[in-house]
C-alpha cells in the first residue's frame, strides 16, 4: 500500500477544500497522513491515519517578520516526519506551505508530490520566481482553483483547474426556482466569516431601511454589522452569527443575491473566485462582484453578476432595475452549464489524481 501524506502549513479548519481529495481517497480506501501546524492550540476532527501536530501560536498583530519566523519552526518538524516516514506521495495543500517547503520538495521528493494554488504568496515577486519554477517544474502536477492565477504563476507548466464546488454541503438544499416578486424586499446576503467591515457599513448606510431590499449578514463577525446596523437605527437587517458549515445552505435559501464585495485592491482579490460565486451557480441567484476582477468577469459572463465600482445611491438603484430586468430561466440554465463543465473538470482532476495516490500506480 502507498503511503500518503497531506502537508499543509495552517489549521485543518483553514483548509478549504481539501475535501476534494479526501473524499477521493476514502471513496477509494485509500489511507493517509497529515502533517500540519496549529497556531490556535485547539483539538481538530480530522479522518486519517496518522496525524502529526504541530502547535505553534502565532498572533494575527504580530508584525509580519516575526510571523514568518515563527511560520519557519514548522518546517524542520515536518521534514524530520517527511524523512521517516518515506512518504510515496505528498499532497500539499496551502501556499505557506508551497514557498516553505519549495526547495526540500524539489531536492527530495522530485515527481512525488502536487501543488494546490488557492491564494497569492508572492508568486509575482521577482526575487521568489527562481524558486518556484523549481518546485513547479518538479511536481507531478498542479492545480489551481481560478485560471486568474495563470497571470502571475510560473509559464511553460501545466495547470489543472479544480472548482470549490463543496456539493456534499450544499447537498438537499432547496434551490431557488423564481426571481424575487416585485412586492417583497430583495435579500442581499453575505455568507461566512464576515470581514471588510468598512465597506459592508457603507453598504448598510446606503441601503438603509429601503423597504425594496434587506439586508443579511450570517456568520463569524456578523455581530460587529448588528451593532453597527442598531447604533444607526438600520431596521430592513437580519443578522446571525457563528454556524456549522452544513448549514450554509440554510442560509442560501434565505436570500436573493449574494454579497460578494470583497475589493479588488490586492492582486489576490484580483484574480481569486470566491466559493460564494459557487454558492451563487448552486443556489441560481444573482452575485454581487467588483469592478477590475476575474470573479466579475466569469460572473458576468454567466449572467448572474452585477459589477461594482462604487458603493452610492445610483449603485443601489441601478441594482434594483437589473434584478427586476433578469429572466429566471437564462439563470438557472446558464448556472446549470457552468457547474456541468465545472464538474466534468473535477472529474479529470480526479483521475490524474487517483493514478498518483492509488497503489495501482507505479511511478
């Protein structure tokens, strides 16, 4: 039997989407370690076969050179794992991880492990590209969960595109089947751990008590909104705090279009695609995106995005004209196309997948 690991530089409950491989390898009785860094101290649920923890408290306030520093004492704990245990093949999941652990991958463990690009850790800096052709060029393969990516990435290497579809989540939701009736309030919702909360109270303030829309805020942080939302006297809200991940989809059957105002003032925002442009496709409800990024222009595309570029009053009302102006059925057929090709691409990703961690695979 192959020995499997997963390497990855933050909490398990950070690890967003590694379930697209864990479900691959328990679907086919595949065992598997994981080495990872706790910076909470907290006790985490986690199906495999060995788990190798290593904590490690680092403070969000911290400045940034003595994170890196505290980031760096990982990195000996888990090559000393990596080393015994003689791994077959290495999934590592997490761009901390890929720039931490470049140069022993491509020294140790050449055409023995895979990449999984979800965030920008510097990949455009010119002083780090040396180093991450290196360890591109020498994994079996890469995948990368938005083509954006491929701006910024090293040229002249193959890339496999993976979607955050998380269907196992959203798995009995009731999918909207109708725009909103011109009478009732249209739901603007933000679902998650709430952030940027600068721009979301400018999007209270300007939405304030406008009996056409309400307002949803559901997840960690939210209360920060409510009691904004209260000291203003914002009535037309709804707000609710920390909640399971499988009830995202109760959420989703709460509203009529997604909050997804993150910026665009980082090249990751830029070029990212949010799981809530998913959540959008799944659901068949329009998204909110913003000008100047890639989640806009495949939104739009779809049909289902409405661009962003200042948050004001005419914002608010040309919103208002162009959700009353969509056809419900374009939506829901071309949110049906898109995840149908999603999918069929997960499919593929799943098969080069399986013929590097299945024990039938000989390398």
């Amino acid at each position: 039997m192959k020995k499997i690991c997963i390497l990855s530089a933050v909490n398990i409950k950070h690890m967003s989407m590694i379930s697209i491989y864990t479900e691959l390898m328990k679907k086919n009785n595949i065992e598997y370690d994981i080495i990872y860094m706790d910076k909470y101290d907290e006790e985490e649920e986690f199906e495999c076969a060995h788990k190798y923890k290593y904590v490690n408290k680092v403070e969000q306030k911290w400045p940034r050179g003595i994170k890196m520093m505290k980031y760096m004492m990982f990195l000996p704990y888990a090559i000393r794992i990596m080393d015994m245990n003689k791994y077959d093949f290495v999934i590592v999941w997490n761009d901390v991880a890929i720039f931490m652990f470049a140069n022993y991958l491509s020294r140790k463990y050449k055409g023995k492990y895979c990449l999984n690009v979800r965030d920008n850790m510097g990949y455009e800096k010119r002083l780090r590209q040396k180093r991450y052709e290196r360890v591109f060029k020498n994994a079996a393969f890469n995948t990368i969960s938005s083509r954006g990516y491929l701006d910024i990435l090293p040229k002249e290497i193959s890339y496999i595109p993976i979607h955050s579809l998380n269907l196992a989540v959203l798995n009995g939701m009731t999918r909207h089947t109708s725009m909103r009736y011109n009478d009732e309030p249209i739901r603007i919702g933000f679902i998650g751990y709430v952030r940027f909360f600068e721009r979301n109270k400018k999007i209270l303030e300007v939405f304030a008590n406008d009996e056409r829309f309400e307002l949803h805020y559901y997840g960690t942080k939210a209360n920060v909104l409510k009691e904004y939302a209260e000291s203003k006297e914002i009535r037309n809200t709804v707000f609710h705090d920390s909640f399971p991940v499988e009830d995202t989809k109760i959420y989703l059957e709460k509203i009529d279009v997604i909050n997804n105002l993150y910026g665009n003032e980082t090249i990751n925002l830029q070029i990212a695609i949010s799981i809530k442009f998913f959540h959008a496709l799944y659901a068949r409800i329009p998204i909110l995106v913003c000008d100047n990024t890639y989640i806009g222009k495949i939104a739009q595309d779809v049909g289902i995005g409405f661009e962003v570029v200042d948050i004001n009053e005419k914002m608010k009302e040309n919103l208002y004209d162009w959700y009353c102006s969509l056809d419900f059925h374009t939506i829901e057929q071309n949110c049906e196309d898109f995840l149908k090709q999603s999918m069929k691409e997960n499919e593929e990703f799943e098969k080069i997948a399986l013929n590097y961690i299945s024990s039938n695979w000989r390398g």
